[in-house]
C-alpha cells in the first residue's frame, strides 16, 4: 500500500507525533487516518509525541555545588508555562536532576537521564520525567547542563528562579564571587576580557559604526578615531572586566578584582528560554485543531 505524503502531513498535525511514526500508524492502519490516530492514542504515541513538540520555554535554571566549592553544575530544565515552573513537582525533579548532575559529575543530558532519580531507586531522571509529563500535563525537557571543576573556586547565584551564574575564580573570597555572580546576572556580559570577544562581532560593529560616521561629513582621520574610540566602548560593554561594577559603578569589575587579588577563569549566565522561539497560537484555530483531532 502506498502511503502519501499528504496523509502523513495530515496525520502528524492532528497527532503532533513524528514523521515515521505516522507513517508506521498507516500502513498499520491500511491508509485510514481515523483509525492511525485511535491506534496512536491507545498506544499513547500520540498523546507522548504530541506533548514533546510542544515548545517548552518556561521552566527554572539550578545550580549546586560542592561544599568545597571545587565542583559545580548548572542545568537548565523547561516546561510550557510559569504555572507548572512553581509547581512542587516540576521543583523536586529539577532539584534532584542538579543534584544528580552534581554528585555523578555528568553534564551530558542523555547520560544523565539514564542515572537513577534518588539514591538505589530503580527509576532513572528519565523515566521521571515521562512521569512528570504525565502528572503536570505539559512538556518538560532538561535542555542543557554545565560541569565544572577548578582548583580554585566556584559561586553561583541564582535570580528568581530564572537566571542562573556560575564564577570560577581564584583568589579572593566566597563573598566576592558571590558579587560577581549578581553582578554578571544583572549585566549579562558576553566575555571576561574584551580579547575574548568573537572578531567577527567586533569586524560586524565596526562596520555599522564606520557606516554611522561617514554621515558625519568629517575627515577621515577624525572618523576613524571616533570608531576607534565607539568599539573601544563597545568591548568595554559586553567584557565582564571592562563594566562598571555594579554595586559601586565608580570602579570597573577589573579594578574590583585587582582590589581583591583575584581573577575570573570563567562564567556561564543561564537564563530560561533564552533563544527558544514561543509559539504565538491563534485561539480559534486551536479549539479547531483539538475538534479535528478530538
């Protein structure tokens, strides 16, 4: 029997499941669409399928580290609205998922997906999760993990529940990274130092600010000093060092390090959803979606 195309466009938009999984329904089904999707619901493929499309942009970021602060996680975990990110349920598992990734060192998610949910249970993050989605009704997906180990030492900060910072820093003290962690929370840079900045962003902000100064009809000497003088400003903006400080904007972070006799290795700023594309949904059209698929 020869299944189209069509049919598995339509199939996959009443069921949200995949491409082969559609087609399989199908051909099980001899090419009638009512009866893929009462096999699929039956199954349960449909209804998992369907949940895990669903664009998960909510959710909560964790961090956790060791007691002597020479190892740390930071993982961000996803659901489809605020309301299930302040459910208990939805907290516990994202707790227990960063305290796993702490524990067994893991920052690869499908590894650590399989590792048990609490000491010497038998049921894994994984099976957890599906747990999860069954109970809260929505998609939840752990998105991303970061390890890291130092000699040195790590501080977190955590905003809201929203936005997660994690410092590597030698010398200075707990509190300080803890300072940093907010301020780097607050002011989201994209380096430590301005010679970490990417040199095709620099080369892309150079290029506008060189098109902006050429409207000023001034010689082009005097140009390029002011585009001279605009990156300079602009690294200064997006490096950790170059900023303000901001719990004392009279003093950039670098003097604030020197002061302390410290120095940031490293950061990573995590904050939920950030890049994930929400679906705008048309109301009318989704009560017909659910009356097609019903």
């Amino acid at each position: 029997m020869t299944i189209t195309a069509e049919q598995v466009r339509e199939l996959r938009e009443r069921t949200g499941a995949g491409m082969m999984e559609c087609k399989k329904a199908l051909v099980a089904a001899g090419g009638s669409i009512d009866a893929a999707i009462d096999a699929m619901r039956k199954s349960g493929t449909a209804k998992a399928d369907k949940k895990a499309g669903r664009v998960a942009a909510e959710g909560a970021v964790i961090a956790k580290t060791s007691h002597d602060h020479h190892t740390g996680v930071i993982v961000e975990i996803n659901c489809e609205t605020d309301f299930v990110g302040r459910d208990d349920n939805f907290k516990h598992f994202a707790e227990r998922v960063a305290e796993v990734a702490l524990a067994s060192k893991l920052s690869d998610v499908a590894v650590l997906s399989a590792q048990p949910i609490e000491p010497n249970s038998a049921t894994t993050i994984e099976q957890a999760r599906a747990a999860l989605i069954a109970k809260v009704g929505e998609n939840v997906q752990i998105r991303r993990v970061e390890l890291f180990t130092t000699d040195g030492k790590l501080v977190s900060y955590i905003h809201g529940g929203r936005i997660g910072v994690m410092v590597q820093l030698t010398g200075g003290d707990i509190q300080l990274g803890r300072d940093l962690a907010m301020h780097i929370a607050a002011n989201n840079p994209l380096v430590v130092s301005s010679d970490k900045v990417p040199a095709e962003l620099v080369n892309k902000e150079k290029e506008i600010f060189s098109a902006q100064a050429a409207t000023s009809g001034k010689p082009p000497a005097i140009i390029e000093k002011m585009v001279e003088g605009r990156i300079k400003k602009f690294l200064d903006e997006v490096s950790l060092l170059g900023q303000p400080f901001v719990k004392n904007p009279d003093i950039s972070v670098a003097q604030l390090l020197k002061q302390n006799n410290a120095q940031v290795q490293h950061f990573v700023r995590f904050a939920v959803g950030e890049g994930i594309e929400k679906q705008t949904e048309n109301f009318a059209e989704a009560v017909m979606a659910q009356v097609r698929g019903g």
